[in-house]
C-alpha cells in the first residue's frame, strides 16, 4: 500500500496590482507617475461639483431648469434666467466653489508638511488670526479702506509668522508647529470674542455672521480677489508637490535627497496662509473643511499622503454640497453654511483623535 505525502503549496502569493503606473515621453524629455485610482477619483469629485454648482444656481425663490441654468452660464437662453443666474446667484456659487477649493488645498498642504492629520487652518490658528484682523476691522474701524480680503491676508500672514517664529529651534518641525499653533489659536479665538463683545448690536451681527462662514449675500466684489488668488496660489501649491512628498520621510532624508528643507517648509507655509486667508476672507471660517477634505481624498485614493488637487475638490464638493443643505434643512430660513460643515466635520474629527489614540500617537 503506498502512501502518499501532501506537501502545502510553496508558490509565491501573487503580488498585487501597483496602484500606479510611469510613463516617460521622448519628445519632450518627460517622466512621471501616473496613478488610475486617484484620477478617477478626481474625476469623479469633478462631475460631483459641477453638478452641486449648477444644483445650487437652480434652486432659489425662482426655480430654474437644471438644462436652463447650463444654458444660462454660457450667455444663452431666456434673458431674464440669464439675469437671475449670471448676476444674483453666481457670486455665490462662485465663492462657495473657490473658497472650497482653497480651504482643501491648504489642508493638504499643511497636513503633508507637518505629518499630521490633525493639522489644518483650523487647528493651527491661521483661520483664527485672519477672523481677528477681520472682525477687528469690523467692530474697530481699524481696515482703514483695506477690506475684507486684505485684512484677511495680513491676519493669516502674521499669525503664521508668529507660529513659525515660536516653533523655531534651530529649525521648525511639523509637530512643534502644531502645538504652538493651538496655543496662538486660543489667543486669537479669544481676542476676537473679546472684540465682539466689545462691538455694538449691528457690528457685533455683522461679525458673527461672518465667523461662522457664510455664503450669503456674496457678490462680484468677493469672487475677483478670490479668483486671482487661486490661479497664483494653486499652481504654486501643484508644483511644490513633489518637494512635499519628500518631507513625507523626515527632514534628514529629505536633506539627504537634496531638498532644502526650511525654505520648503516655509514657501508652504506662506501658499497655505494665502490660500486660506483669501478663502477667509471671502467665505468667512468655514470649518472643517481643510480638516476633513484631505483625509477623506488620502483614505479614498489610498495614497500615502493627501493628494493636492483631489483635496481641493473634495473641499469645493464639501462647501457647496453643505451649501444645498443649509438653504433646504430648515424652510424659509438659509442656515449660514459653517454650522453644516462643523456638523458634518466634527464626527470626522473625532475618528482621527480615536485612531490616534489607537495608533499610540494620540496622547
């Protein structure tokens, strides 16, 4: 009777697919990676904000066709629909999208630098300094013709100043960075509560409206600055990509690799502050957006860092998505869009402390 021995299966696992592809061009000398799932998926956060856009153009006291609103936007169609579109609810869908798309790419920005999920505008105090400059131009009289976005600007501008000042030990890590800026953060949420209280009846509703972000009553005046801001800022933050991703393994490594840290790390520093102040400054503080927009892209990519562009479509999506909810949640009244975005974002936020907590990194 022979026997028979079993012997288990030594093959190899079969390797799974790599999420990217390279490709390299003769004519022009160009190389590069190209990665399928993160550009389906920005295509797909794509469609998603058109779509919110022209939702939102639609909807109103006078309700216009979705078809009419497409045909509204390129100069055709009933010109009463081209009136209502082009000049009372553009402007607002305008900044929403914008504002959006800025809030996102400055938390992607930030988070790469820093290493960290939990660093955004909002964390490090450069959406609370700009809200201070603002609120102080507001209740003070102190904007002396400057306006919103300027002050906007110069408020992000020395508050980051400020943090990368006192985070600096013969160099400015990603963690201290954080830690300083929640500390600046208080001190500005403070001072502008403080201011506030301080203001009359009318100042004091004019800042709280605008602090907790809102979209309504936006005109051309906010769309101009907003818009130039981002064709500077985003093509900045796209081409500083590739030097962020190396900052990724540590600022040794980085060195190592030839990239000159501190002057990266601040050149980011400053297209973050940019971006979310003029963002700021047009839509007022709208939160969660810079925190939630990256993470949520990063996890859908599966990316080990948060995609630039991708995020700021997914901010765009968020904003205006949150702007459709605000004007339909409650009948007859448009809810600032801040409060849904801090609905929305705050259970976000408390996954990324309790995974944390769970990874040993959360305190």
């Amino acid at each position: 009777m022979s026997s028979s021995k079993v012997t288990p299966d030594s093959s190899p696992a079969p390797s799974p697919a790599p999420s990217f592809r390279t490709y390299r061009l003769a004519l022009p000398p160009v190389s590069g990676i190209l990665r399928p799932r993160l550009m389906a998926l920005s295509a797909g956060l794509a469609v998603a904000g058109f779509l919110l856009f022209c939702w939102g153009l639609s909807f109103g006291d006078y309700p216009i066709a979705f078809a009419d609103v497409v045909r509204a936007l390129v100069g055709s169609g009933d010109p009463g629909t081209v009136l209502v579109v082009e000049e009372l609810r553009l402007p607002r869908a305008l900044v929403g999208l914008f504002a959006g798309v800025a809030f996102g790419v400055s938390g992607a920005l930030f988070q790469t630098m820093t290493r960290n999920p939990l660093a955004s505008p909002d964390m490090i105090g450069l959406t609370q300094g700009s809200g201070t400059a603002v609120v102080a131009g507001i209740v003070l009289g102190w904007d002396g013709g400057l306006g919103t976005q300027t002050l906007g600007l110069l408020g992000a501008l020395v508050t980051a100043l400020v943090v990368y000042a006192l985070a600096w030990r013969r160099g400015a890590t990603g963690y201290r960075i954080i830690l300083v800026g929640i500390g600046v953060a208080w001190i500005c949420t403070s001072a502008t509560d403080y201011l506030v209280a301080k203001g009359g009846r009318f100042q004091a509703q004019a800042a709280l409206g605008w602090l907790v972000g809102n979209l309504n009553g936006r005109t051309w005046g906010q769309v101009g600055p907003l818009a130039i801001a981002l064709a500077v800022l985003l093509p900045t933050a796209l081409l500083l990509g590739r030097l962020l991703r190396t900052l990724q393994l540590g600022d040794d490594v980085a060195t190592g690799l030839g990239t000159r840290v501190q002057p990266v790390r601040l050149a980011v520093l400053l297209t973050g502050v940019g971006l979310v102040a003029f963002a700021t400054a047009s839509a007022g503080p709208v939160a969660f957006v810079a925190l939630a927009a990256p993470q949520i892209t990063q996890r859908l990519a599966r990316t080990a860092w948060p995609p630039t562009l991708a995020s700021g479509l997914a901010g765009a999506v968020m904003v205006l998505g949150s702007d459709l909810i605000a004007r339909t949640l409650v009948s007859g009244t448009e809810l600032p869009v801040g409060i849904v975005t801090g609905v929305l974002g705050a259970p976000i936020l408390l996954w990324l402390l309790a995974r944390a907590n769970r990874a040993g990194s959360g305190g």
